[in-house]
C-alpha cells in the first residue's frame, strides 16, 4: 500500500526531506540539561517556561543542571497558553536586550512555540506577518540562523520539540496560524516522561487527543508526490504530506495512543500509560513534523476563533479557553467519514493501528471505521460529544468555515480536495455524535 500511495505523478515532488532533532528520551534525561547546552556552545541562555511552572520541579532541575555546567540563565516566564503575537514580541524582546547564545525551553506546547517564535523576531525584527506564508503574510525568508535550542516538554501531545512549527494566534484575526520554517526545529530534544506523572486527567486526555490527531491526519494525508516540484531544494517544507519515514512514526504513535491512553487518563499512577503516550507523543510530532496536520487542525483554529464563554476543567485559563487537542478532536470523527473516500484503505490502515474492529470492512466503510474508534476513545476518557458540547449549534456552522477557510495550507494536505460548503457540512455533522 505504501508504495502505490506514493507512486510519482506528473510534475509532483519526487523526493522528501526529514528533519529531526537529537532526541533524548527517558526519565530523569532532565538532568541532562546543563552539559548538554554546554556541548552546544552555550554560556548564557534564556530559559523559556510559564508562570505554572515557573517554581515547579522540572524547572528546577534543569536550572540545576544549568548551573553545575556553569551556565547563566535568565526566565521568561510571560508566557500566554495558546500564545499570541503579543506575548511573542514580549518575549521576543526579552532575546534581543539579553545577549543570550543559547535558548532552554521548559513547558508544552505554548511554551516551546513561543521560544522559537520570540528567536526569529528577537533576531530579526520585522513587521510580524513578514515570515508567515501568503495571503496571510509576506512569506520572506528568515535572514539568518537562530540560536541553538534545547526543548523539555512536559506534556505528551504537542511535540513541538520535534517540528519546525510554532502556532500563533493573530490578534488582529483572532485566529491561530502556522509559522513554519526549518530553522525553527530545536537542535536537541530532552523528552522526560516523568513531567507527565502529575499531569490531571483532562490534560492527560486533550493533550493525548492532539497525539492522536497528529498521528492519524499525517498518515492520511495528501501524499508528498501530489504535491509540487520545489525548485530550490533548501525552501522545501518539511510539511510536505504523507511520505514513507513519517508513517512508521504515525503508526506506531496510533498503536501507543490506541493501547495506553484510557489507561493513561483514568490512572495517574499508572505510569507505564503514562511513559508510553509520552513517547507516542514525540514520535507523533517527528511524523507530522515532517508530513504537516490537515483538516482536524484547520477546523480546530475555527473552534477557537469563535468560542464563547467556556472554561475547561484542569486548565487554569480564564474564559474563553478551549485547550488546542479537545478543540481538534471534537471535529475529527465528522472529518474523517468526510476524508476517508479520498484514500479509504490509508483510513483503514489507521484504524487498525488505533485498534479498530476493521474486520472486512470495504472502502465504503472506512471512514465509519476510523470515526468509530476514535468517538469509542473519546467516550471513555470523557471527551467532549462533538463541537455541541463546545457551546456550538447549527447556527455557527457558517461562520465557523468561513474562518476555517483561511488555512489553505492544511486544507490543501488533505487527501479530498475540500471547499467551503464541505467544511460547512463537516462542522454541521460535528456537532453531536449521539
């Protein structure tokens, strides 16, 4: 199968790039901080983190660690969860009068993002939509190298540790959207399991839902063939659609989450689950770091463009806040019945690896497949039932795609070809799954 789906098209890409960080993983790989950063050349560095954690363990390990490496340090902690383009020229600030060599970033995903976004424009300062893509912005180049980053994630979902990626929200729009450029993949990833083992239940489930997402939307994505020829081999995306390296990440990450994460959810002491979905998580993040995301993530950035009053338990966000993976999977199952007829035996080939019941079941069945195991998932660690349980109805369907219409890129990896009036229908079918 995988071969055929990547077989040459006319005027399609005919080779893809991989980019990966040196990735350490284990627990207690924190306390490898400090000699670390000082193989990279570091002396004085900036260590990215959020208040919670500000004055937490992990935090204080790796400053620990810092400093028997004899390397100074200063904290941004400014750090808004869902960052936004002025919490990043905030912390880009913070680079720019600091004289800094090296950066340390210590959180999930808001954390690391906002390190290697505040890096760009703390380096290179310009307008802030010069670096993202068109229509949105100017697509410039960014001028030079960044510093050397080391990232320590302390969730098992984003794996922004793994991805040139950093997602930000447009205040102007309120609206999140990509910023991606090879330059922003950390050098080195320090991945510790054991920052997951107080994490409470929902965080555990909406982190271990954007894990999944990841992992299923990459390998069914567009297949890198189908997309076009880049001239310059340097300006290739890493987000380039499905290819052969990412799939064996994508399904073993499917089988990890597919095993572990009700067990995950519902056990805090069980930290075999616990481990397991934080490497799912990082082999997640090295697939879609190198494929891109599609369809889930685009809706999603509709979700939280236009919530209202809501709040999520666990998370100490002020209202409105939808956490980024309940936001992405309360759409999915509606997506995937939609996306399945576009590479029905890829959708299959997924299920299977979540754990499904495939059986015989046709290509006419596979999105009904794939959309059954995950709302089974969502059932048993209390997930929300559809975008309805996030204060949507039918009314909002309209307005909803038409923000979501704005992320051409992740809508174009897609394996259908996707317009407005279907996206109007996907979100119209999310909104319960009873």
């Amino acid at each position: 199968m995988g071969c055929q789906y990547f077989q040459a098209c006319d005027h399609g890409a005919g080779t893809f790039t991989i980019g990966l960080p040196k990735l350490t993983f284990g627990r207690g790989c924190l306390n490898e901080a400090g000699v670390r950063a000082a193989a990279r050349g570091m002396s004085r560095i900036v260590l990215f983190t959020d208040p919670f954690l500000k004055d937490g363990p992990y935090v204080a390990v790796v400053q620990k660690s810092l400093q028997q490496a004899g390397i100074d340090s200063a904290i941004f902690s400014e750090i808004r969860i869902e960052p936004d383009d002025t919490s990043v020229k905030n912390a880009a600030e913070f680079i720019a009068q600091g004289n800094f060599d090296g950066v340390v970033s210590v959180g999930g995903g808001s954390v690391l993002d906002t390190a290697k976004a505040a890096m760009v424009y703390g380096l290179y300062p310009a307008d802030f939509l010069d670096y993202f893509p068109p229509p949105l912005g100017q697509g410039k180049p960014i001028p030079g190298p960044l510093l050397p980053h080391l990232a320590c994630p302390t969730t098992s979902g984003t794996g922004s540790e793994c991805t040139s990626m950093s997602v930000i929200r447009i205040n102007d729009l309120n609206t999140k959207f990509v910023l991606g450029n090879p330059l922003l993949l950390p050098d080195e990833a320090l991945v510790d399991p054991a920052c997951c083992d107080s994490l409470p239940a929902n965080i555990v489930a909406s982190t271990g839902f954007d894990l999944l997402s990841h992992a299923i939307e990459c390998y069914t994505a567009k297949a890198y063939t189908r997309w076009a020829t880049v001239d310059d081999p340097l300006k290739r995306p890493f987000n380039q659609g499905a290819n052969p390296w990412s799939d064996l990440a994508a399904t073993r990450a499917l089988e990890i989450v597919g095993e572990f994460i009700e067990r995950g959810v519902n056990d805090a002491g069980d930290h075999e689950a616990r481990d397991q979905l934080m490497w799912g998580a990082t082999l997640a993040g090295m697939a879609f770091g190198n494929s891109g995301t599609h369809l889930p993530h685009a809706l999603s950035y509709g979700v939280t463009h236009l919530m209202r009053d809501i709040t999520t338990d666990d998370y100490a966000v002020e209202s409105p806040f939808i956490p980024h993976g309940i936001s992405v999977i309360a759409s999915a199952p509606a997506i995937f019945r939609y996306t399945a007829a576009g590479a029905p035996e890829r959708h299959l080939e997924a299920a299977n690896s979540l754990g499904a019941n495939v059986g015989d079941a046709g290509h006419d069945e596979a999105g009904e497949v794939v959309a059954g195991r995950i709302i089974e998932l969502m059932e048993k660690t209390a997930m929300p039932n559809g975008i309805g349980d996030l204060g949507f109805g039918e009314a909002d369907v309209k307005p909803l795609a038409a923000s979501t219409i704005r992320q051409g890129r992740a809508i174009a990896n897609a394996p259908r070809e996707t317009n407005l009036q279907d996206i109007e229908n996907i979100y119209a079918a999310a909104i319960s799954y009873a």
